[in-house]
C-alpha cells in the first residue's frame, strides 16, 4: 500500500544556504529509488526557512529504505539535522 510522509522542517536562518545547497542532490537521489513514487520540497513564502516535504513511496517497506540510503544518511541525518530548529514527520493517508 502507497506511503506519504509529510515533513516540516525550520531550518536554522545562519545555515539556510548550506542545506538549500545539498537539496538538490537529496531530491535527485531520492527520486532514483526504486520504490520512490515522487520526492517535492516546498518553500514558505513568508520564511524562507521554512519547507515542507511531500513524499510518496509505493509501500512501507521504501520509506524505510529510503531512511536507511547512504545518501539519506549522509545528507538528511549527518549535514541537515543538526542544523534544524524545528523537524516535524508526519505518515499520512490520503482520504480524497
């Protein structure tokens, strides 16, 4: 069964270039997995330190892949945690 998971982040203002800088790589490797159905970062229009991740895989056992990638490890967990103010993950299901 199809997963969605909806991120929040806050990134911290003083590091807000240094992650806008690794997303696009984060984005094309997790669109490159095979069970990653689509992969969007959106930005807040009133802070731009604010995004919001929309994510779908084809079940549940790609999301933990994808938590479990070496580019998600290395990117998400080791560059761009730490530099967070805020980081909220939601799993959601799809009523409409």
């Amino acid at each position: 069964m199809e997963k969605i998971v909806i991120a929040f982040w806050r990134i911290k203002e003083s590091e807000a270039e240094k992650i806008f800088h690794l997303l696009p790589d984060l984005v094309n490797k997790t669109r490159g997995e095979a069970g990653n159905i689509s992969y969007v970062i959106y930005q807040a229009e009133g802070n731009p330190c604010d995004l919001i991740l929309h994510e779908e895989y084809i079940n549940a056992e790609a999301v933990e892949a994808h938590k479990n990638s070496d580019h998600y490890k290395q990117i998400v967990v080791d560059q761009i945690l730490p530099h967070l103010e805020l980081r909220d993950v939601q799993l959601v299901t799809r009523l409409f």
